[in-house]
C-alpha cells in the first residue's frame, strides 16, 4: 500500500505462478499438480490463454524438429547404415 499498488489477492498469486510456470517451460501438469486442480482441463482452459505466444513458440519448436528430421541421415533399423532417401519420399 506505501508504494500506491494495487492489493494482491492469494488468488493472484495463483495465477502469477502458473502463468510463471507456462513460460519457464513446466508442462500443464506441473501446473496442475501445483495448484492443486482436479483436471488438467482447468488448467489448460484457465491459463493457456494467458501466454499467446506459448502457441506460436511450440509450433515453432515443432517445425525445428521436423526440419531437423530431414537434414539428418536416415539409418536403417536392421543394420545401422546411413541410407540417403530422395528428397521426395522423406516428405
């Protein structure tokens, strides 16, 4: 109150520490476990909206994968060979 802010509410609280573990990375279950909600569901309804960019960020992580995938050696199961296939059938 000395500092002109605004009250802080133990719900508050619970929404800056989700909303710190979506960005940090944790998993919606963490998340979940933390607060103690019944449901991953809560969760993910409740505080996926908070961080947008959470959802351009994975997809983004998503796509480096697959591109990763592609430029690297494709080996066989049964004899470890490196095995080039046309660009065509890696699609």
């Amino acid at each position: 109150m000395e500092a002109g802010l605004p009250p802080v509410r133990l719900h508050d609280l619970r929404h800056g520490a989700a909303t710190i573990l979506l960005r940090a990375g944790h998993d919606l279950k963490v998340v979940q476990e933390t607060l103690g909600l019944s449901s991953i569901t809560i969760a993910s309804d409740t505080y996926t909206s908070v961080l947008p960019d959470l959802a351009r960020q994975s997809a983004e992580d998503a796509a480096a994968v697959i591109l990763n995938a592609r430029t690297q050696p494709d080996r066989t199961a049964a004899t470890g060979r490196v095995v080039h296939l046309p660009e065509a059938s890696r699609r």
